[in-house]
C-alpha cells in the first residue's frame, strides 16, 4: 500500500473545529499510510500551532496576507520541494491564490471544504463566483461539513458540494444518562421539572 501525503492549508491555528478534528485523528492517520502536514497562512502561526506539533504534525507558516508575491513564490518552492498528493483547502482567504500555486506546481488533486455558512453580500458574492468559476480550471472538489453548509453554497454560489459531516471526540462526549444528569441536577441544585440547555463553543 502506498502513503498518502496530504496536506492541510488553514488560516492561524486556533483550536476551532478544523484544529480540533486534526488533533483528535492525529494518532489515526499512520495506521493507513497517510501523512498529514499543516501549512498556517495567517499573520501569525497561531496558538493551536504548539499542540498539534506536539500530536505529530509537521506544521509549516507562510503568511499570505502582507507581502502575496513573497508569499506566492515561498509557497511555490514549498510544493514543489515537497509533493503532496492531495492538498485541502480549508481556509475561505486566498482561495483563488491556493488553487492557482497547486495547479501550476502539477498537484491535481485539490479539495476544498467549507465549514460555515457565509451569507451572499454583492461584492462577496460576485468574488466567490468568480473564485468557484476559475477554480474549475484546476479541478477542484467540493466538501460541505453538513446539509445547511452545502444547500448555502448550492443556492447562492451554484456550487455542488460532497457532505462529509464534521466528527466529534466521542470519549469527551456521549450520551447522558439517567444517574448523570441526576448528579449534576443535584450538585447545581435544579429543580427535575426545569429544561436545561446546554450550549458548546469553541
């Protein structure tokens, strides 16, 4: 079998959901011969960089927003020093930017994932229909994280998308039961007949 290498471009690493996701597979990946790098395009590296580095990850920064001719021959030498099979695209800047420096470097296996739900505003619209149009040049496949993510992106930017439903780390959460939320409802002293709510964030 061969390995895989892929490699992952985000903005700063915070520890958000793409992050969270690389962090709980990190150990996974190994087990079916893929190599999973992560290249930072944002300003600074950010302050998920350190823990996925200590999870096994090569993690590289080449930031694209100050000096994009700096950028776009940096990342060119980058690609074309280190061949990745597959590059994913996860971050909405530079997209455009990223397709264009894959292409010409002969990776033709690009995806891009979007993670949320980004309402049309006119020039916001009419630049990411621009993007989607060029992007076909190189092939690009589309991911959506879930059917609300892929229904925006279908009927505001006419773009089909693969969903691939975002994961969770299932030994942090699981299902209640009975006797466990009887213990909370006791240590924070609510009453049997309230609703709770609980709501998770970053």
């Amino acid at each position: 079998m061969k390995e895989v290498k892929v490699l992952h471009i985000l903005n700063e690493l915070r520890l958000s959901g793409m992050e969270m996701m690389l962090l709980n597979s990190a150990l996974e990946w190994s087990k079916h011969m893929v190599t999973v790098d992560i290249i930072a395009t944002g300003n600074e590296r950010g302050i998920g960089a350190d823990k996925l580095i200590d999870s096994g990850y090569e993690v590289f920064h080449i930031p694209f927003y100050q000096n994009k001719l700096k950028a776009f021959l940096v990342f060119r030498a980058f690609l074309l020093r280190k061949r990745y099979d597959i590059i994913h695209i996860n971050t909405e800047g530079n997209f455009l930017l990223h397709c264009l420096i894959s292409g010409i470097t002969g990776h033709q296996r690009i995806v891009r994932t979007f993670h949320s739900i980004f309402q049309p505003r006119p020039l916001g619209k009419i630049r990411r229909l621009v993007d989607r149009f060029f992007a076909r040049f190189f092939g690009v496949k589309y991911i959506s994280v879930g059917d609300s993510v892929a229904k925006n992106e279908l009927n505001n930017y006419n773009t089909n998308s693969v969903i691939i439903y975002n994961w969770y780390d299932s030994k942090r959460f699981n299902l209640s039961i009975k006797s466990d939320r009887e213990k909370y409802r006791s240590k924070y002293n609510i009453s049997g007949e309230a609703l709770v709510l609980t709501t998770i964030g970053n």
